[in-house]
C-alpha cells in the first residue's frame, strides 16, 4: 500500500513537473511571437575604425549627391526602432512623410551613446542649413569599455570630461610599448564587480524572453530595483557630481559647437518613458534637473517631450511587446510630431 501511494506521488509530481515545463515552453514561444518584428535591410559603414549598421536608404553617396538640405536624427535604439524602422513608421520614417523641404536620415544605432554621436557628427556631411536632432535616453549616462576608449581619443581633440576610471593606471601606461589609447585596457564602473552574480545569471539567461518578463516584474518591487543598471542612470541624471554626468554635459557641449560649427542647426532632445506614461514620473524628474542645469549653467536647451507624450498618448504603456520594452511605432509617431513641432517653432 505504502508502495503504491509512493509510486502515485512520484507520478502525478512527473505529470505536474511535465506540465510545467509544457505550460513554460508554449509561453515562451508565445512571447518569442508576440516580440517579433520584420528585419529590416541596413548598410555597414566604417566609422574611424569601428563598424556601425544604419537604415539601408543611407550611404555616403546618397548624402553627397543630395541637393536638399539634411535632417539628420541622431541616437541609440530609441532612434534606430528597429521593430518599426522595416514599416518605416520609425521616427525618421514620421518625420519623412510630413518635412517635405529635408531629406531625412536615421543616425540610431542599437547600444551607442554621445561618445559615437560625436563620431557621427564629425564623420557625415553636415553642411549649411541641414538639421542636427540628439536624441538623449536614460543610459547615454552610462559609460562602458568602449566609450572610454573612444573618450580617451576624442580627449586629444575636444574638450572632452574624461572619468577618473577611464584614465589608464601610471603602471598601464610605462608597461605598454604601445602609446594608441585605443587598445589601453580600462576599468570603468561596469566592469567592477558590483552584483557579479546577478550579472552572470543575466548573462546565461538573457535570451530567453520568461526570463525578461520576469526581470520586469521584479523591477516593479521598489527594494529590488536598485540591482537594475537603469536605476543607477536615473539617478546619475540628476547627480552633478558623478563622473558619467559632468562626461555627458561636456559631449553635450561639443556636439553643440561642431554641428553649429558647420553651419547646420542644433537641437537636443531626451527620448521619455514609455513604459508607463503618467504625470508622476521620477525618470521625468531627473530630465527637468538635468534640463535646468544645461540651459542654466550652459545656455544649450533640452527640450522636454514628455508632456506632449501625456497629452497625445491614448494608452499609460506605449511599447513594443511584453519583453521589449523599446517604443512601439503609435509613439514614434508622437515624438516625431514632436520634433517636428519644435523645429518648426
């Protein structure tokens, strides 16, 4: 009798384990196909030794032998939208079909920041009467390995902020017969250690969209979400002390002068959340003090979408899917009428 009861349980906890796993894997493929979007075709271009994969409509000889002036947006995936971009309902797709009098040109590329937006700008003709628009996101404050390479060679140039971790040690420095920055090894704050083993555990299992969806649910718990890397760039918005920001406010400054330089026209903008649109918003916060502090201190203008989005917006989330928390096409469009309002004004 104690056999066969043995023998039940061990069944039906098979049968319970096997369902699991079914009920696990159908949700799986269920966000794999609600996260989907249709690839679209893009161009490598070499960019003072790095490669970069823009919209396909953009080349060099595309640019050079067009007569119009040039809109050229500028950003990271935000600005990319790639999940809109094979539509072309991406930003630069809205702002193509309403500004008639400029070719417009999508400079987003996944996981940049204003370090290669500088090399953006000093890399593609900007000329005389063509339209420059930065687009800022929450982590443009980050600075990773790369960027500080790139800083380190930018520094030679323009005065540019270098971070106290992205300066090679005295030791790295005399030890090195090679005198390029560029293949100096750095530490920046990413690389610290801090929360290692939930950086492993994000690295194994980031490809698996249950494993995203259950990340964003965590990040909802406010004594969890100071172990997401998004909570530390909300807070270096705001912090005028910190390394990231005093870099980000002289990049800032640079772009400025370099496309005023050529003669084209400047504006800067900050891309908002849209997670979760209300008026409340301490990510909204952190932009207006880094907005006052800009136009105060520095006399440049940020200006702020994030009420436009309030009063446009017909839903509180406007993102791509349940894991993918980047811009659905409805709030491209918002931004874009956005930007096109401003540079109109």
């Amino acid at each position: 009798m104690n056999l066969r009861r043995i023998n039940f349980f061990l069944i039906s906890f098979l049968i319970i384990l096997l369902s699991t796993f079914l009920a696990l894997f159908i949700f799986e493929i269920f966000l794999r196909i609600e996260n989907y979007s249709k690839p679209y075709e893009k161009i490598k271009i070499e960019i003072f030794g790095r490669n970069y994969f823009f919209q396909k409509h953009l080349s060099n000889n595309e640019i050079e032998e067009n007569k119009k002036n040039n809109f050229y947006v500028i950003g990271d995936s935000f600005v990319e939208g790639s999940v809109c971009a094979s539509k072309n309902e991406n930003i630069t797709g809205h702002l193509a079909k309403t500004i008639k009098d400029y070719k417009v040109y999508n400079l987003g590329v996944g996981g940049k920041d204003p370090s290669h937006y500088i090399d953006f700008i000093n890399f593609f003709p900007i000329n005389e009467g063509d339209i420059v628009a930065v687009v800022l996101y929450d982590n443009d404050v980050h600075i990773s390995n790369d960027t500080c390479s790139i800083i380190m060679r930018q520094k030679e140039i323009f005065p540019i902020y270098v971070p106290n971790y992205c300066k090679p040690k005295k030791s790295q420095i005399l030890g090195s017969k090679n005198e390029n920055f560029e293949h100096q090894v750095f530490i920046p704050k990413d690389q610290s250690g801090k929360n290692f083993l939930l950086k492993k555990i994000n690295y194994y299992f980031k490809n698996l969209f249950l494993f995203r969806l259950f990340k964003e649910s965590l990040y909802n718990f406010p004594f969890l979400s100071k172990y997401f890397y998004r909570e530390e760039f909300k807070q270096n918005i705001g912090n005028f002390d910190s390394e990231e920001n005093k870099w980000l406010i002289s990049s800032i400054i640079v772009t400025k002068k370099q496309v005023e330089e050529f003669g084209a026209k400047f504006y800067l903008y900050y891309y908002p959340n849209t997670n979760k649109i209300e008026k409340e918003d301490p990510r909204h916060d952190s932009w207006r003090l880094f907005a006052r502090k800009l136009f105060i201190d520095f006399g440049i203008k940020l200006n702020d979408p994030y009420p436009f989005f309030i009063q446009k917006s017909k839903k509180t989330s406007m993102v791509w899917s349940l894991t993918d928390k980047h811009p659905n096409c409805e709030a491209h469009k918002i931004m874009a009428s956005y930007i096109e309002k401003i540079t109109r004004e």
